[in-house]
C-alpha cells in the first residue's frame, strides 16, 4: 500500500467511525429524550389523577355538609329546638372550607369552574330565598308558610341537582384520568425500554462495523471490546501505533469505565430498594408488636391493626407487663399515615413503654410524651393508657383527645373511659389519671377514630353509637371475640377504599372460681 493509499484509508475510516459514532450518539439521545417525553407525560397525569382524588374527598365533603345543613333546618323548622341550628352552622362551616379546597383545584377538570359557579348560584339561592326567610320568621315565632317550604324544597333540589352534576363530571374526569394514567404507563414503560433496546442495538452495530473495518490492524480493541460486552473488567491495554486506535482505545476505556458506574449504581438501587422493603416489614412488625404475656389465668388480650396505605401505619398499640400483678395498655394514633407517620407512632410507643415501666401514671406518662413532642416537633397525636391490676381488675388510666373506651360488663352494661385531656403534641397541656374497674367478666376495648370515622355507601359514619351498641347488644365471652365482632362491623358498614388506620385492641378479665382466686392470691403474694 503507497503511502497516499494509507492516508486514505485512515481518513476513510475515521470518517466512517465519526459518522457512526454521531448516528449512535443522536439515536440514544433521541431515544432517552422520548423516554423523557414520555415519562413527564406519565408524571403529569398521575398528578391530575391524585387531584382530582383530592376534589372526589373534597366533593364528598360538600355533599355531607349540604346534608347537614339541611338536616338541621328541617329539624329546626319541624321542633322549634334550637339544638337542631348546631349541625346546620357546622355544615355550613364545612361547606366553605370544601367550596375553597374544590376551588384550589379546579383547574384539572375543565368545566369544574363553571359547576362549582352553578353550586354557588343555587346554594345561594337556596340561602336566601328559602332558609333565612324561614329561620327568621321561626326565630320570631311566626309560623312558616307552606309555600317558603316548598320553595325550599324546590331550591334544595337544585343544590342537590347541582351536587349531582359536580360529581358526575368528577367521576368521568377521573375515569379518563385513570384510563389516561394505564395508557401513559405503557408509552412510558415501552419508551424506556425500548431506548435501551435502541442503545444495545447501537452498541452490537458498532461493534460489528468496527470489527468488519479495522480487521486484523484492531484485533486487540475488538477482543477487549467482546470481554467488556460480557461483563469482564477488560484486557490490559494493548501497545498501539496508530495515534487513531489510541483514541479509540482511550474510548473504550471510558465506555467500560461508564459501563461499571451504571452497573454499580443498578446494584445499590437495588440493595437500597432490598433494604426499603426489609425495614418497612421491620417498622410494620414494632407497630403491631408487644411482649409475650404471661398473665393470670382468666386474662386474655387481643389486637388488630389494619394500615390505610401500604404495610406502615400511623398507628400503634403496645400491652406488656408493669410486674406480675399489673399489665398496662397503650393505643397511640399519629396524624397522617404513611412512612413518616409509622416513625412518629414507634417513638411515641417507646416513651410510653419506658415511662410506664418506670412507675409513673398515665398521665404522668404523657405529660413526658408531650414535653419530648415540644423538644422534638414530634407531630399531633392521639393516645389511651390504661395499667390494669390483675388481681382486683382496678384500672388506672389516661385518655389524650382519643375516643372514648369502653369496658363492657358480663351483664351489657359499659363503662365509658372518656378524655383526660387534649391530644398530645408541642403545646402546654396536663393530663388527669382516672380510675375504673373491671369485674369478673368484663372486657376493656379500645379502638382508633378509623373504625368510628369510617363511611358506608351514602357517606354516613359508623360512629361512636353504632359501634357502642353493637358492644352492648353482642356477647362478647373473650378479647378475640370483642375484636373480631368490631372488624365485622367495619366490613359490613364500609364501602370505598379505606382511608384512615384503624387499631383495637381487647382485654378480658374471665369469670374464675372461688378456689381458683384464692390459688391466685396465694401465687401473687410475695
């Protein structure tokens, strides 16, 4: 070969090799900017999706305002009781607060403004032409005529008309929202993976052409080109003449370099992803755990813990023995759920353990919680503890701003635990010990406001009297009956997906005899 006819084919196949080096360069940017594309499009519609879920729960509770409100009026108007002007304030309260988080997000749904205009314009109407005529006529002791009420009625219908239509025009965005989501899911998905079948194409393709230009001159690039395509750390660098395959040589070191950052970074995603899931199963298993108990015979105890999002919670509960004579109960609901929430419940949990354990009294426990929620931001929650003496059944206990327990007797009969004090959180607050008592018989329960708060098909709460009638109309012989009964409640009353946690947990005191007390009390004498 002369030397004119070498120059050419070094330029011949540099020139070859920069072009197919920018075509390789443009098809993986071109493909990771699809993927890009199509991924934020992905992004995009899942945030509308999760808005207009945010406006259904907000929606939700504009109806049920609505329905108070009107509830209350009709009340009033019928008894003359002004008691029945309480749920009509309130709804109306609840209204504007729903009527200014539906106008936060309006702009996902198109004609949402103009609905929500349309709401406004009936309600008002249902305001003023029919229930302030009304309330002022029965504040003044006039009797209200037939027609007002009819008129009313007539406005009421249009509000109801136009809650109808909200709702409908919500329900068909968030069905296309959920179609649209599934669908960009799949571009999205289809998109990345089809980039990185693009990038493996283009790799094979330079590898070959490579190969088939530079023959027997880059026999040593090429070979270490095949051991880094199977995942080896690559030959050592081969003596090179040519300043060309130097360069390219220097590339592909810079390749296998690239190579192994992505591959080391796919291990830790992965070793990070494998370490989320084993502390999330870690956290959810403290949330429900407690001491193996060893109590007197006759006692019994019995849990559930159903998280509203995936498997943390933001409740907890703990039952653990003081000594041999006395076992306490803690139930601690965090605000919020979630990760975060789980967290804040466990370190809640672990003050309460130490502190009860340490002699203090409920409510001593918690005036420590709260001074630990001040120095630390610990968030808002809710919490009942209760120390139970196992040989008399006389119960010690606490309640921050959580529903009420309840004990129910062998005979029906129910002992409410009410509020000792707010719930606990960065503020300055006390909390009273007050005292009960558990016969031969009776059950303790305690439960979170997510069975209570829990809404069936027409957006009607359990509430705190279904579930204490449904305590005090049932048998309940043991802890797992009391607890399993509550859980069959919900069932059969929810409707919908879950949204908050719910947490119960029982302890029953069984009926013993006469020589087994004393047996007892033999035992548990020092």
């Amino acid at each position: 070969m002369t030397p004119a006819t070498a120059k050419d084919a070094t330029f011949s196949i540099r020139t070859r090799l920069t072009v197919l080096a920018a075509t390789f360069l443009a098809v993986v940017l071109i493909a990771a900017a699809l993927a890009m594309v199509q991924v934020r499009r992905w992004e995009q519609t899942s945030s509308d999706r999760r808005a207009a879920r945010m406006i259904a729960n907000d929606l939700s509770d504009l109806r049920l305002a609505m329905s108070d409100q009107e509830t209350g009026v009709r009340g009033y108007l019928l008894s003359d009781d002004t008691s029945f002007l309480d749920p009509y304030k309130e709804g109306r309260a609840n209204a504007t607060r729903a009527m200014s988080a539906l106008r936060a997000n309006q702009h996902v749904i198109r004609a949402f403004p103009m609905l929500l205009d349309q709401f406004e314009r009936a309600d008002q109407g249902w305001l003023v032409e029919a229930i302030e005529p009304a309330l002022a006529l029965q504040a003044s002791g006039q009797p209200v005529p037939d027609a007002l009420l009819d008129t009313g009625k007539r406005e009421f219908d249009t509000v109801r008309s136009r809650l109808d239509t909200l709702t409908a025009t919500l329900d068909a965005k968030v069905t296309m929202l959920d179609e649209a989501n599934n669908h960009q899911q799949r571009v999205a998905v289809a998109a990345v993976f089809g980039g990185f079948l693009a990038a493996l194409a283009g790799a094979l393709v330079v590898l070959l052409l490579v190969r088939r230009w530079m023959s027997r001159p880059l026999a040593d690039i090429a070979q270490a080109a095949r051991s880094i395509g199977a995942g080896a750390d690559g030959p050592p660098r081969p003596a090179l003449q040519s300043a060309e395959l130097v360069d390219v040589w220097s590339a592909i070191e810079l390749l296998q370099q690239h190579l192994t950052q992505e591959r080391d970074r796919a291990v830790r995603a992965y070793e990070t992803l494998e370490q989320s899931a084993v502390l999330a199963l870690h956290v959810r298993s403290e949330l429900v755990a407690y001491e193996h108990l060893e109590v007197s015979d006759g006692w019994a105890v019995a849990s559930r813990l159903r998280s509203a999002e995936g498997l943390v919670a933001g409740d907890c509960y703990d039952i653990g023995l003081i000594n041999s004579n006395q076992l306490y109960v803690v139930v601690i609901d965090v605000t919020g759920h979630g990760p975060l929430a789980a967290l804040n419940a466990l370190k809640a949990k672990a003050l309460l353990r130490s502190a009860v354990k340490a002699g203090h009294t409920p409510g001593g426990s918690l005036d420590l919680l709260q001074r630990q929620a001040t120095d630390t931001g610990l968030d808002y929650l809710t919490a009942f503890i209760a120390v139970v003496n196992l040989r008399d059944g006389i119960c010690h206990y606490a309640n921050a701003g959580h529903p009420p327990a309840h004990i129910i007797g062998p005979n029906g009969s129910i002992t409410h635990m009410l509020g000792t004090g707010p719930l606990v959180g960065p503020i300055d607050a006390h909390w009273e010990t007050s005292l009960a008592e558990m016969d031969e018989g009776a059950t303790l329960v305690v439960y979170t406001d997510g069975l209570t708060e829990a809404t069936g098909n027409d957006r009607e709460r359990i509430g705190e009297e279904r579930v204490i009638a449904h305590l005090t109309s049932t048998e309940i012989p043991d802890a797992d009956s009391a607890v399993d009964g509550l859980i069959h409640l919900f069932e059969a009353f929810h409707s919908g997906r879950q949204v908050d946690d719910i947490t119960i947990v029982a302890l029953s005191r069984g009926v013993t005899t006469h020589a087994e007390q004393s047996n007892d009390e033999l035992a548990s004498t020092p």
